[in-house]
C-alpha cells in the first residue's frame, strides 16, 4: 500500500468517525429536548431558582463619619428567616427556610409529609470592624440595615522587634 493510500485511507478514517461523533451528539440532543426529560431539567431549575441557591442578597455599604451602614435587600423573606455573624471585619447575612407540609387523603387512605430546607447566605468584608455590642439591625419592607460604630482598624499580625 502506497503512502498516498494510507493517507487517504487514515483521511477517511477520521471523517467518518467524525460523522459518527456528530450522530451521536445529535442523538443526546434530540434526547435531552424530549418533552419529559426537558421538563425534569425545567423543574430543576425552578427548585433551585425558587429556594434561593442561585440568588443573592445584595449589600450596599456605607460610611457616615464614625458609623459604618450596612443594607441588604432581601425581599419576600421574614425577619424570623434572617440570621447574621459579624467576626472581625467579616459579616454574614444569610436566610433560612425550613417548612414540613402534611397531605392527607381520607378517602384515598393515604398521607405523607414533605420536608424542605433552604440556605443563602452573603459574606462582606467589611472596610472596618464595627461593635457588635451596641450595633443594631432593622428589618423593614425587605431591606435589613445594619448600623453600627466604626472602630479603630485592628492589627492582624505581630512585628517582630
């Protein structure tokens, strides 16, 4: 066999395997846009989108002379979901949602619960450290603010002499 006809024999070789691959790409596409497993993937997303994995609380911070202001707009949640940690520079901001739902069916004779549990939570850096004693927080019409005193920047290492 001559080099030109292992060239195209290797040429040919490639183009159908490569026709093969495309079939087969075009065949999970038509499976994965099928009316049952695209809704799946559509409920999916709902879930996530409904329980808040992909949204985020937005924070604005701002500084009025020795007070550090905080806002987080959090809209539709209830001031019992809301939870925060403040460690040095570093506060949390995040939501909880814990509900159980019972169904019950007399004349089915049947009954279940439903558990669900959902977490968000923001970290901000903050460009002072605040007092935690005497910061407060106000939770109205779905924005949370977070006001506290600025205190002096802190040294976060140790020099040696």
């Amino acid at each position: 066999m001559s080099e030109k006809e292992k060239n195209n024999a290797q040429d040919e070789k490639q183009s159908l395997s490569s026709i093969d691959l495309q079939h087969y790409l075009k065949k999970v596409d038509d499976l994965i846009d099928q009316s049952p497993i695209r809704g799946l993937f559509d409920e999916i997303d709902k879930f996530f989108h409904k329980h808040g994995v992909f949204s985020s609380i937005g924070v604005e911070i701002i500084e009025n002379g020795e007070e550090l202001i905080i806002q987080a707009s959090m809209p539709g949640v209830s001031k019992e979901q809301i939870y925060m940690d403040l460690e040095g520079t570093i506060l949390t901001i995040g939501l909880k949602t814990d509900t159980t739902t019972e169904v019950q069916n007399d004349q089915s004779n049947y009954s279940y619960k439903k558990y669900s549990y959902s977490q968000s939570q923001r970290v901000v850096k903050l460009p002072y450290p605040i007092n935690a004693t005497t910061a407060t927080a106000t939770y109205e019409n779905g924005m949370l603010v977070i006001k506290g005193t600025k205190l002096p920047e802190y040294q976060k290492q140790i020099f040696l002499d």
